[in-house]
C-alpha cells in the first residue's frame, strides 16, 4: 500500500481521502482498544501493561533518528511492548515510511501529526505498508508501531527523509550549485534571490513537480525564463537564464518533464552557462536549496547486535548483572528492555561473561518476577537441586532452574 499524505495542489482532499477511515470511524487501534474493554482483557496484567505503553510510549518517543533510519524490530508475546520515533518534520522535504512484517502476523501503524494530537492521520493494522508525509509547515510528527497482544512479530522500518522537489538539471549533482542564496548582487544593490546550478550549454532543464506553466517570456534579468506554478495554492517555481524554451504557457507538465535547454541569457551573459532557480511563495522568494538539495536514500545495515534481536542478555551495569531483552536494532542504535520494563537505547550492550560465585537463600520457595519482597511467584524453586546463576543485584540472584528463569534472594 502507497499513501501520499498532502501536496501542494491538494493538501486537504488528499489528506481527507487518506484519513477518512479516523475521521468519521474509530481507527483500527481504537478498534482493537474498545474490543480489549469488551472482553474484559483491560483489566489483566497484560492488557493493562499493553495499553499503558501504547500510550506512554508517545510521551517519549525515539528522538535519535539519523536519515536514512532502518530499524529491526522483534515484539516478544510475553512482554507487551510498543515503539514511538519522533522526526522533526522540514516543510521542505518529503518523509517515506516503509514498515514490513517478516511473521504471519501485522501490526498497528499509527502517525500523529503531532505530540498533542489526539487522532492519527494514519491508522492501519497491517504486514506491509509504504506511504509519504509532505506538508506545508515545519512540525514534529509521530510513528506508532505496537503489535496485538500475546503475538510474536518480526518488523522492519525505514524512514527516508527527501527533498520535496526534484532536482531541475538533468543528471545534475548538489556539487553543481556554486552560487547560493542572500549573495550580494549589483555591489549590494540586491540579494540572490534563488541558486544557481552550473552545466553544459543545453543540459535539460527539468519540472521539479507537476504543475502548469503558466508564463513564458524573455526579461533583461532572467533572460528566457519559465515560471510553474505548483498547484492551485502552491508556489511558482521560476527557471532562468535559458538557451530554449520547450514549453508553451497554460502547458500542463509532469515531474521531470523537460522545459528547456541550459544557456546564460538575460544578465548571465558574460557567466558560464547555468540555471538560475527560485521559488516564490505568497509573493515572497524562500531559499530553495533545500527543497532541491539530494539526499541518501537508501539506509546503511543494522548494527550487528540484530543477532540477539528478541532474545534475553545479560549485561553489566551499575546495578550489577541484570537481563535485558534486545526489542530493537537500528543502523545506530540498540533498543532494549531490562528487568525494570524500562525501554532505552544504547550504542553498544556491555555482554556479561561473567562467572558469578552465588547461592540462593536455602527459604526460598518459588522464583519471583522482579527482585523485591513483593515480587509475583512465577514458578516453584528447588533451592537442593542444580540451578544456574546467570545475575545478580542487591540482595537478589538471578537464576535458572528447569528452564525457569526469576529472582530469588541471595544467601
């Protein structure tokens, strides 16, 4: 499935036929929500841990993000997890989000437009899913991932952040801009007012989007110039110092059509041939350098911690040995999830081989789930038989004995 969520020419009927689903009926996730309430599974341990993370995760979500970001994911049935990223939404760019499910099962996929909102303008429960956010401001956006309960998943992600508009020289690489934005002109007399892009003479000058050409003509300044306009509310986009103009005003032209031939008319002249190119919103011309600038596109590997993706570890830290299970693995960091419930990142796992010279207390009747007094039995030890110590903190060992693992308290 490919959505594209707002454009220039259409931001609201766009955004309103992609989203209809969580305006006018409850989300997928809502769905699921009211049928847990239904069944009573809200008031269990699970559904209650279950829904607290869908929501808390929100409250703080994966700030991290290095574009192009991938990410593995592995949700384990018996510990209800959800994850959260937060990317920091340019209104020059364009984000493409990619999420796949390698088991039999999906997984809830929700995007917030932002950090209060209250209803996603994505929702699907879904194995494979691509789609586009573009929108008209700076922001901060959301990305939910959370499996149903008691269900093994396997998930990738990847989030490629990209210029909105494509670049204007055919073949043209960002090593061609030699003159940018704010440089004086005329000795100070005026400002440059767009980027300018060196090439051949009759290198093709492309449409950076679809769009009407909607003025054709030749000025002392620009030379042969094309304007586009973007849209029935976006900008003009205005192409200068042509050799030859190859479209007619009132043409409509697609993305990567071709508009003219790279020359140096008008006041580039006595310059090398190159376009010039700008951008005019609200009769104002904005820096277009960034909605042109390329950007990496396809995510470098996953750290090699994905190895130990879904499974438990032990590890040293301040506290002493403790288990934590490896949620997630990215290209720069490592998700996971230690004895507390705490989700945290970490660049490298500090792997315990540690030999530890332990016994448990001689009292001790069942393992327990956490290492405290009032921790929950969750299975019968045997302190007179063979039991392995894999950790320890304070006045508790962690240990396993018939394929159980718990806290008990040390001797």
């Amino acid at each position: 499935m490919m959505i594209k969520i707002g454009t220039y020419c259409s931001i609201f009927f766009v955004f309103f036929f992609a989203s209809c689903k969580t305006l006018f009926k409850k989300s997928p996730y809502q769905t699921y929500v009211l049928a847990l309430k239904n069944t009573g599974l809200d008031k269990t341990s699970m559904g209650k841990q279950w829904l607290s993370i869908g929501e808390n995760v929100l409250i703080k979500p994966n700030g991290e993000l290095k574009f192009p970001f991938r990410e593995e994911i592995f949700f384990r049935q018996e510990k209800p997890v959800a994850i959260a990223y937060q990317i920091p939404y340019k209104k020059s760019s364009k984000i493409k989000f990619s999420i796949s499910s390698a088991g039999q099962n999906g997984v809830f996929v929700d995007l917030f437009e932002s950090l209060e909102a209250k209803k996603s303008l994505i929702s699907e429960y879904i194995k494979d899913t691509s789609f586009i956010y573009e929108n008209n401001r700076d922001e901060i956006i959301i990305l939910r991932l959370q499996p149903q309960l008691l269900i093994n998943e396997h998930v990738i992600v990847e989030i490629v952040d990209q210029p909105k508009l494509g670049f204007p020289v055919q073949n043209g690489k960002n090593a061609d801009i030699k003159s940018f934005w704010g440089v004086d002109r005329e000795n100070g007399l005026r400002k440059h007012e767009g980027i300018d892009i060196f090439n051949k003479r009759g290198t093709p000058i492309l449409a950076v989007e679809d769009g009407i050409i909607n003025n054709v003509k030749i000025t002392n300044l620009g030379g042969k110039v094309v304007w586009q306009r973007i849209g029935l509310m976006g900008p003009s986009i205005y192409y200068a110092h042509l050799d030859s103009q190859l479209v007619t005003e009132g043409q409509r032209v697609r993305k990567g059509e071709v508009l003219g031939l790279m020359g140096n008319t008008g006041n580039a002249y006595s310059t090398s041939p190159h376009l010039h190119f700008g951008i005019y919103a609200s009769g104002e011309a904005i820096d277009p350098i960034d909605y042109v600038f390329k950007k990496d596109s396809v995510p470098t590997k996953v750290k090699s911690e994905s190895k130990y993706l879904g499974e438990e570890l032990m590890v040293t830290d301040k506290e002493g040995v403790i288990p934590i299970n490896v949620i997630a693995v990215s290209t720069n960091n490592i998700t996971v999830r230690d004895y507390k419930g705490n989700i945290f990142q970490n660049d490298k796992l500090n792997i315990s081989n540690q030999k530890i010279k332990l016994f448990a207390d001689d009292d001790m009747k069942y393992f327990l789930d956490e290492p405290a007094n009032n921790g929950i039995a969750i299975g019968k030890f045997e302190p007179t038989e063979n039991y392995k110590v894999l950790g320890f903190v304070s006045s508790f060992i962690y240990l396993e004995q018939k394929n159980i693992k718990g806290w008990v308290l040390k001797k």
